[in-house]
C-alpha cells in the first residue's frame, strides 16, 4: 500500500523520502519479496498462476469464434471484458512478452526522476496484493489505475473515460463506492464515467450481440449456486465471522455515506477505499489493491501515519486482511475528524474575514462629522492649490 503514497512527487507535498519512510518501504518490500518466493516454490504448477487471465482468454477466444462466451460458470465478466481481451489473441506470446518487457524499461528510466520513486515502486509491486493480483492475472491493478487518474487529477470530463471503460467491463464493489465519492468531489468526471459506460456498453452489445448479455445476466443469477460451496481464497467475514457479516457491512455502508458527505475529500477517499473490504460478500487478497491509491490520501493529510500503516501492511494482509482495511478506514476518520476541527483554519478564516469586514465597513457614526470636515479641509486646499498659476 505504499507505491503511490511515496512515488507521486507532483501531488504530494514532499515526495522526498525520510528516513523512517524509507525504513518503513525497505522493510515491507523485504517481507513482501520472501512471501512471493515461498508463494512460487509452493505453487510450482503452471495450472496455479494466471487462472482468471485464462478464463478471460478463454471467453475472448469463444467470441472470436462466435460461441457462448459463459461455458465456465464461473465467469462472471460481461461480454465487454471478452471483446477488450480480443485483440491480445492476435498477438504472438513473444510479442506480447516483448512489450511488458519494454514498458518495464520504461517505468524503470522515469522512476529515477523522483525522490525515492524506484523504492517506491518496488515495493508497490512486492505489496502482496498486487503480486496476487498480477500472479492470478486479474484486473484489480487496472481499475485502481483508473481510479487514480480520477482522484490525483483535477475534475475534467476527460479524467473519468477510463473508469467508465473500467465500470463497463469489470464492474467491481470497490468502483461503486469510488462513484459515490465522485458524485460528491469529482462530478465532471462522474459525468464523463457514466457517458463512457454506456457508450462502451452499447458499442459491446453490437459487436457481441445482445444474446451474449443476455448469457451474461443469467450467468450472473446462477452464480449464487454456482459458489454456494464458498469461493476458493476468500479471507473475508462472510468465513471468518459469517454472524458478524451483515452488521459490519452495514456499518461500513453508513460510514462511508457518512464520510463522504461530511469529511474532506482525502479523509473520505481513504474510506471509500477501504470500506468496500468490509461490504463484499467475498473478499480476496487481491482485494487489498486499492489500498495503494488509499495509501497516497493518507500520505497528503498525515505523512507521519503512513510508515507504521506500512510496517504492520504486510503482515495484516496475510493474517487477517479485513483487519488491514480497518485500521486504513479508522486512520481516514481520525485525520479526517482532526483536519476539520483544525483551530488555525478556523483562525485563518475568521481572520481574514475580519480584514475585509474592516476593509468594507463605513466609518463609526462618531467619527463620521470628524471625518468629513477632514475631507471639506484637504478638497479645499486642493482647490487652492489648483488656482495658483
């Protein structure tokens, strides 16, 4: 969770490493590069990596083919996700490897214009997360991608195309509670987003047909039965506390309204964030992803917080994630509750609305004939003054 929070130099107010930063960022890119190498010597079996890439290859290849695209149940994406992935089909695999490798050079050559931006994305890469995210070839990384845009950048239409490509095709928890945010703090790109859903969505339904989504909806009513044995991975409360379940999703549901409307937008960014971890019925260690994106609000209101979130990230997201999420939800409300009960903001205000209430009052009534017998004197010596030749 720390790769943005340490590595945006332009939006952060000092992007230059401290000393207990950098300590922070070493010791959590260490532990997460030893869990990755047990995860590989564990998982030797190719069959173990990329499986939900291979169900989205599958079905851009049955597309292409003009089957069904649902043959595997388990496939919950819409028909948009296939037609996206279709073009990868028609590149060679050495191709493909070939440009990773080349956009690896080139995020490589521009980290090292930041202060302390290559340990920044090491460690945003060895965050455990986004390992099992890119491991299983899912696409957490890109929806977060999307979301960044929206949240580091200024609120323009154009900001929000991407995340409405991202709603369209990969329609995830994290993403709605992303647009409540946006209806309150990013309202042109909310804009854009929904005008880029619905337009991708209709192009989709005319390349695929509309049978294929059609397959889709009842693919996605069949999905309750489909994983009423439970879902492989899941770390969440719907298994660890099936009882305490509904009330923590609740709870977290009317936090994040609460947030939203009442904090500043960093504090409910960090929430709306987090709380979609305690909500979803399932929740993976993928999940956690967006953590990163939660990670950089957090650096922007409080950098003293960051690095001991740091430290205990990795261990959290191994023991027990729902834990993770909860401590980023509760450090959002706290900076949130204290920057906008900030006394000196409030002095700030009230001082400068004094100004210019002194600026634009008129005279005390008591100094108001003083006053204008001043004004007679100096216009007419300025009469006087003027006759002289």
């Amino acid at each position: 969770m720390t790769g943005p929070s340490l590595a945006f130099r332009r939006f952060g107010p000092n992007a230059r490493l401290t000393d207990w930063e950098f300590a922070a960022a070493g010791f959590a890119t260490a532990m997460g590069v030893g869990a990755m190498v047990l995860a590989m010597l564990a998982n030797r079996s190719v069959g173990a990596w990329a499986v939900d890439g291979a169900r989205n290859l599958t079905a851009a290849h049955n597309l292409l083919d003009g089957a069904s695209i649902y043959t595997d149940p388990s496939y919950l994406y819409p028909p948009l996700a296939a037609a996206l992935t279709a073009p990868i089909l028609l590149l060679p695999v050495p191709l493909v490897v070939w440009a990773l490798f080349k956009l690896a050079l080139l995020a490589s050559s521009t980290v090292r214009f930041l202060d302390g931006g290559l340990l920044a994305a090491v460690t945003a890469v060895t965050f455990l997360p986004v390992f099992q995210d890119t491991a299983l070839g899912n696409f957490n990384v890109v929806i977060v991608v999307a979301l960044t845009l929206v949240a580091t950048r200024k609120d323009r239409v154009l900001t929000g195309l991407p995340l409405g490509v991202a709603v369209a095709a990969l329609p995830k928890p994290i993403i709605l509670c992303f647009l409540l945010w946006m209806a309150v703090w990013r309202r042109k790109a909310l804009l854009g987003a929904a005008g880029a859903a619905i337009t991708s969505t209709g192009i989709a339904i005319a390349v695929a047909g509309p049978d294929q989504y059609g397959a889709w909806i009842a693919t996605l009513r069949r999905a309750p039965e489909t994983f009423s044995g439970g879902v492989p991975g899941d770390v969440g409360f719907t298994t660890s506390l099936p009882w305490a379940a509904p009330a923590i999703a609740a709870l977290a549901g009317v936090i994040l309204v609460l947030a939203v409307w009442r904090l500043d937008q960093d504090a409910s960014l960090t929430i709306a964030l987090s709380a979609p971890m305690l909500m979803v019925p399932y929740l993976g260690l993928y999940s956690a992803v967006p953590l990163v994106l939660a990670a950089w609000s957090i650096r922007r209101m409080e950098r003293a917080v960051l690095p001991p979130l740091v430290l205990v990230a990795q261990p959290l997201a191994l023991l027990f994630l729902p834990a993770l999420a909860m401590l980023v939800m509760a450090s959002g409300i706290a900076l949130g509750l204290r920057r906008k009960s900030a006394p000196i903001e409030g002095r700030d205000v009230a001082r400068e609305l004094a100004i210019r209430a002194a600026i634009t009052a008129p005279p005390p009534r008591a100094l108001a004939p003083a006053m204008a017998g001043q004004s007679a004197a100096v216009e007419r010596s300025t009469r006087a003054t003027g006759d002289r030749p």
